[in-house]
C-alpha cells in the first residue's frame, strides 16, 4: 500500500463535492491486481488505521480525481485553431483532408504519442476518444494507452458517404473492421472499444443499420457520435432520413441509442429529444470551447436538467480549443449562463463550482457507466488521480489564498487554472 498526505477532493452518490483540507489517500491492489483506493478522508481520522504505510506528503497541495474527457479526436490534435465560417466547411477544409494522413501507422503512432502526453500534462486520465477511419489510427493509439497502463475508449470512425476519397470507407469492409477491432481490443487490459459512426449525415443507412447491429451484440462496447451540432449539419440529416421524427431519433431507429452511447453536442434539442436521451440511458458530450469557435449554439442546461438526462463534459479537440479541463469547465459556465436569444441566465445549480467539475470527473463517469471505478476517490476507484497546485502561478496563489469557501477555491481554480495548476498526473498510483 502507498499514501498520499493532501489536501483531498472527491465526490459523493449525489455528485457533492467532499474536501478533507488535511487529508490523506490510501492505495493499494485490488483482488483483481489493480491499483485502487483503499481509503480517502480526514488524516488525522484515518492515519492510524496504515501505520507502516508509505506517505509522501505534498503540503499545500490538493489530490483530485483525474479529469475524464468524454469526447475528443485525437487525430486533431494539429486541427486546433482551424478557422471557418461552420462545422461543415470547417469538416471539409481541415478536418478531412487531415485525418486522411492517419491511413499511415508511424504517423499515426507519432500523434498518438503526443497525444497521450497532452493529456497528462492537462490531468485527463480517460478520455473517449475518436480515432480516424483507418484502423491503423485504431491500433496506434491503444498500443500507446496500453503501455502507459490508461483506461481508455476509441474507435475506428464509420463513414462511407459524403466524404472525400482518403477518409471514406467501404460499407461491408468498415463492419468487418469494426467487429476485429472490438474482439482485438475491447476489455484488454483497461482498454475499451466504442463503435463510431461519424454522424448520420456521413453514413449510409446500411452502415448504421450494421452499427446498431453490433452495437446490440457487444452491449458493453460504447458507442460515440455527433448530434445536432450546428444548424446547417440538422437541416442535411432532416433531409437525408425523412423517416425519423428528428436528427438524434435516426440514432434510435438504428439501434445506437443505449447506456454507454455518448452524443457530443446536443445542442439543437427540442423536448421529444430530451426525453429519449432519458429514455434510452444515452448522454451528451458538452463541448462548449468547441460550440463557441465553430459558432455552433449553446448546450442547453436548463433544458437538460428539466428532463434530467446525463451530460459531462468534452473537449471536442480539434473543433475545442483546448486540452484543459480548466478551460472547458469555464466555458460551460459562460454558455450556461447565456440563452440562444443573448438573454442572460440565473446561474443554476448545475452551473456551480462543484458541479461543473462533477462533470468532469464523476458525472462524465456515471455518464460512461464507469461510476465507482474511475473519476473519483471513493473506496474501490481505480488510483487514477492528480496533484494540483494552487499556488502555481502568482495570480492563482493570491487568488486562491482569498478563497473563503469550497466553491470559491474551486472556482478561483476553474477561472485561472490551465496545465500549470496540474503538477503530477498519477495513473494506478
Ligand atoms: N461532426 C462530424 N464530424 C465532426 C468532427 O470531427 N468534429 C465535430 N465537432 N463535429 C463533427
Ligand atoms: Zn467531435
């Protein structure tokens, strides 16, 4: 067993935030091997009960569950700060022709690597990740997470239509290649596989009808995609399945709406959508730097807890600006606080300090259907964690030293804080 002597955050069943300001966090190996906490809380109430073991202690510092970002591309990792007028010519411009090069492994392999270092230097320790649609892009990048011992979830990108030759796929082959992937990867070690169509609008129906199919043959794979993003990508799925009652309702007539499916976006909603999210145990991705620089709208909070489905929150790199949780977290605040119309909003209860950071760590957890095993420091979480310093730049320690509260400290960290407040990124610590 190990210990760590900290101040200590984690959360509880109701997603409240609890904070030992001297606290200490106890690891060890599971019955399975893996590392986990053994226990988390007060030090002075828990010391006694590990003597002999092991503390390193970081005064001034505060231990915190590693970030989960619950949508990202890893492959745009160098589409960051591609301008366009929208998504889709931002897809077209950038994106597309980008991605093609991942049909290359060592290159593929090279990013992967970068990657997963950005990660850690900005404390996400899971991310559900798009890969591109080549399964070499597949491959590099759980090779990579497998060495590093990460818990993470790709998949190869489904698109057969309405994309350029060099990132389409065939319809047969690209099911073919989704069902080896899966039996390849799914469940090694910490690695999880999702099934990944693109959107709607860049599948055929044969495809998605071949997604769902696998989708209901491997019920504890994932599934990831996009949905009602941006006005002008809504009207194009509309038009391309007249038959279903709205742009994420073709989702559920293809079998790809379920626990452990995760939507990026979401934002163009009515009620219907709200409750079939509900319904069917699928949650969004919030991606607010994204939404804001591809000027795609605004992820409606009020909306999303009136009817109470899941949501955490993303990146979307390369549409998002930024690895750091710190700054998506800040972002979702600002959109939440602001309606479609400019109106501004009464900052709810899902817009406080420790609930957007809830929705970083174990909301986006409970959102995967991964609660009690990453995303806290509860009994029992994988030992995935990081050390924050508060203190870390001259304006952070001046601010943070003013905090009067939890939330306070919280926010001071959200709205200052980027890669330098995370010192150390601990994976099965
Ligand atoms: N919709 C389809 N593909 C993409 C993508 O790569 N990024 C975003 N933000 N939306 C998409
Ligand atoms: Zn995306």
């Amino acid at each position: 067993m190990k210990a760590w002597r900290a101040s200590l955050l984690r959360f509880d069943d109701d997603g409240r935030a609890v904070f030992d300001t001297d606290g200490l966090l106890v690891t060890g190996p599971d019955a399975a091997g893996r590392r986990v906490v053994i226990a988390a809380g007060d030090h002075s109430a828990l010391a006694p009960r590990f003597p002999g073991v092991p503390v390193t202690h970081l005064p001034g510092r505060i231990l915190a569950p590693g970030f989960l970002d619950l949508h990202i591309h890893y492959p745009q990792t160098d589409v960051i700060g591609s301008p366009a007028e929208g998504l889709l010519p931002w897809l077209e411009h950038y994106t597309f022709p980008h991605e093609a090069r991942f049909a290359d492994a060592a290159y593929a392999a090279d990013v992967a690597t970068f990657f997963l270092d950005e990660l850690a230097r900005n404390g996400v320790t899971t991310a559900l990740t798009f890969a591109t649609s080549h399964p070499t892009s597949v491959n590099a990048l759980f090779t990579e997470a497998r060495q590093r011992g990460l818990r993470l979830i790709t998949g190869k990108v489904l698109q057969d239509r309405h994309s350029p030759d060099g990132v389409r796929d065939q319809t047969e082959q690209s099911l073919i290649d989704t069902e080896a992937l899966i039996q390849k990867w799914h469940g090694v070690d910490r690695l999880g596989y999702a099934i990944t169509p693109r959107f709607a609008p860049s599948c055929s129906e044969a495809q998605l009808t071949g997604a769902g199919a696998l989708a209901a043959r491997y019920p504890d794979v994932w599934i990831q995609s996009h949905v009602s993003e941006n006005l002008d990508e809504v009207r194009w799925a509309r038009e391309l399945f007249p038959a279903s009652r709205s742009y994420l309702a073709v989702y559920d007539d293809h079998g790809l709406m379920r626990e452990r499916a995760i939507y990026a976006h979401c934002i163009h909603f009515d009620d219907d959508d709200r409750a079939l999210m509900r319904a069917t145990g699928t949650a969004a991705a919030v991606s607010p730097t994204s939404n804001l620089f591809l000027g795609s709208g605004f992820f409606d909070y009020a909306g999303a807890d009136r009817v109470g489905f899941r949501y955490g929150l993303a990146s979307d790199v390369g549409g998002g600006t930024s690895f750091s949780p710190f700054h998506t977290m800040l972002a979702a605040y600002t959109v939440g606080r602001t309606t479609l119309e400019g109106r501004q909003t009464k900052p709810g209860l899902s817009l406080r300090p420790q609930h957007l950071w809830w929705q970083h760590t174990a909301g986006a957890a409970r959102a995967l259907g991964l609660q009690g095993i990453v995303g806290n420091l509860q009994p029992g979480c994988e030992a995935d964690f990081i050390v924050l310093n508060p203190a870390a730049t001259p304006l952070l320690a001046r601010r943070t030293a003013q905090a009067q509260s939890l939330d306070e400290l919280l926010f001071a960290m959200i709205v200052l804080g980027d890669d330098r407040l995370v010192e150390k990124t601990v994976i099965s610590g």
